[in-house]
C-alpha cells in the first residue's frame, strides 16, 4: 500500500509539472491578454497541485526512512502554503479571465 502511494504521489507530480510546462508555452505564445492569463492561471493551478504534493512527499514519505529534520519540515511547510496560494490564486484568475473572455465574445458578436 505504501509502495502505491508513493507512485500515485510521484505520478501526480511528474503530471502536473508536465501540464504546468505545457501552459506555461501556451500562455508565452498566445497575444491575446485575456487568454494569456487564462493559461497563466492554468500554469498556477498546474503549479500548486505540484508544489502541494512534493510538500507531501517532505513531510510524509521522507519521515519512514529516518528521522524528519526541522529542515525538512520547514521546506515542506513552505512547499504547503506556496502551493496552496497557487491553487487559490489560479483559481481566483482562471474566474477572472474566462468571465472576461465571455464578455469579449459576446462583444464580437453584437459588433458583427
């Protein structure tokens, strides 16, 4: 069970870094402000999930093999809240953007 649980984590990590490379592209390619930001806030929510499970990783998993360090600790913590803050802030600006690219759509479409 514990050999699963540390795949699924590193799984998830792999993945999110992944999808968190993959917008970040997007986002520099793109010139559209609106959909820029949209695929930054992607980034970020990409960005915390991965930095909310390699804070799981430090505090948990490290923890078995040996004693768990106040460095340790404290990178985990810090790893805890700056990928918390992530998840909220993408989360936060992915409503943003995508409540603003509604409404330049439907300003294309009244102007047409």
């Amino acid at each position: 069970m514990y050999t699963a649980f540390t795949y699924v984590l590193y799984f998830g990590i792999l993945a999110s870094a992944l999808y968190a490379l993959v917008f970040s592209f997007k986002s520099k390619r793109l010139s559209d402000p609106n959909a820029k930001g949209l695929m930054a806030a992607k980034m970020n929510i990409a960005m915390g999930i991965m930095l909310t499970l390699l804070s799981i990783v430090q505090l948990f998993l490290f923890e078995k093999a040996g004693e768990g360090s106040t460095v340790r600790v404290l990178v985990g913590a810090a790893f805890l809240l700056l990928g918390l803050y992530n998840i909220f802030a993408g989360v936060r600006n992915n409503k943003l953007f995508k409540t603003q690219l509604k409404k330049q759509e439907t300003s294309k479409k009244k102007s047409k």
